[in-house]
C-alpha cells in the first residue's frame, strides 16, 4: 500500500458510510464530507499541483468559464500522489458506498478523467453548469478536491432543480484545502463564482462511472465537444 493510500485509508475509516450515504441522497445528489484530508497529504498534493498549473490550458468563453486547467495525461504521468488519490481504492469503496452503486474508474485514455482546475486571474468562473460526462444522467459521479484556497470565490451546488414537488436546493461551499465535495454531476448543477483580484484559488477533480457503463453515441459526443472547445482544446495532452 502506498503513502497516499495509507493516509486515505484511515481518512475513510472515520467516517460513517451509512450516514453521509443518507445526507447524499436527502440533498439531490452531492454531500461535503464532515472533515478535511490530512494536512501532510493535502500539502503534496498541493505542491503537485502549483508545479503544473503553469502548463493548463486556458480558454474563456464569455458567461461560460474562464480559468486554466491541467489534463489527466498530464496529472497521470507526473503528478504521482494526485493520480494516486484519483486511483484510490478506499475512495472507490466509500463512494461507492455513498451513491449505493458500484462505480468503476473512467478509461486511463480519457482527457477528462482527472483535472487541475487553476483560477488564477480575476473574474476566472464557471457559470452554471451540470458535468458532460458521456453517459446518461446518473451514471457519472464526481469528485472534487479543495488544494488551495486564497480567494473569496466559492463553489455553489444546487439539487433538485428540475423537481416539481420540492423546491431547490442551494449550498455554497469555500473549497479550502482537504475539503472533498462528491456529487452525481450530471444531476447536480453546480458553479464557480468569479475570482476577485490578487486571489488564487486550485482545485482537483475526477470522476467516476456506474460499473459496466462506458460514453457513447450523443453523450459522447458532446463530452468530446466540451473538453476541446470549453477545457483542453485539440490535438494530444
């Protein structure tokens, strides 16, 4: 068992399945977890990711998205300690435990299936939007990890948006590091509010998919057109 591994192990152990399983499914379909990553992990992974935030890819589409972002070829082949978060096995059980359904890793070739999310100039956002993951909706979860935190900018979720008989749910949460937010992206919309000045503010994010399931046809489709024109742009990363 690696270093990262030993940390999320006993990370995942303290906390209780069942009920963040029950907070997860009340809320639509995200939950923050009640407690950070251990600072010794959160501070490596952290420093991975500062190293290879000058290499993202920045696009801005105007009320869009604008901030830069670091493929995962790139996290994959050179940022050990967050691919190994990424690859966690005590991560795969308790989010799996928490969506109650068996979930799988993405294929290793996807562009998308980790990223580096660096805001790093002012008005660097992302509008309202919910997660192109090449599947129909609940087959694609989410995973995001608070790195570093200097800014006023903030991550806003809202659930059961679509739902006739409840009104929607709205949480905004301060991504300060160790905080993990788990959310079934393709259900629960979510934002980031822009960046004031002089701030900064890097996250990493990953995603699974229910076992069994794979992108294709329309959904495919449109996750292929998202990452090139909204993210990574074309060409190999």
């Amino acid at each position: 068992m690696s270093a990262v591994e030993e940390h999320l192990a006993r990370y995942t152990a303290s906390l209780d399945a069942p009920d963040l399983a029950a907070r997860y499914h009340a809320d639509g379909g995200c939950v923050v977890l009640p407690s950070t990553l251990p600072l010794g992990l959160v501070e490596r992974l952290a420093a991975e990711a500062l190293a290879l935030a000058p290499r993202g890819v920045r696009r801005h589409v105007p009320w869009v998205r604008k901030a830069g972002a670091v493929p995962h070829p790139v996290v994959a082949r050179e940022a050990p300690s967050l691919h190994a978060l990424h690859q966690s096995p005590a991560l795969l059980a308790l989010f799996s435990a928490v969506a109650r359904v068996p979930l799988q890793h993405r294929a290793p070739g996807e562009v998308h299936a980790s990223a580096i999310y660096d805001y790093a100039r002012p008005g660097d956002h992302i509008a309202w939007h919910t997660d192109e993951c090449g599947c129909p909706p609940g087959d694609s979860f989410s995973v995001l990890v608070g790195l570093v935190d200097q800014s006023s900018s903030a991550l806003e979720l809202e659930t059961w948006r679509a739902c006739a008989d409840r009104p929607p749910l709205r949480q905004r949460v301060r991504t300060t590091p160790g905080t993990v937010v788990f959310l079934c992206g393709a259900r629960a919309w979510h934002r980031v509010t822009p960046l004031g000045a002089d701030e900064r503010r890097v996250t990493f994010g990953f995603t699974y998919l229910r076992l069994g399931k794979a992108p294709g046809g329309l959904y495919k489709l449109r996750l292929d057109l998202g990452n090139r024109l909204l993210y990574f742009g074309p060409g190999p990363h």
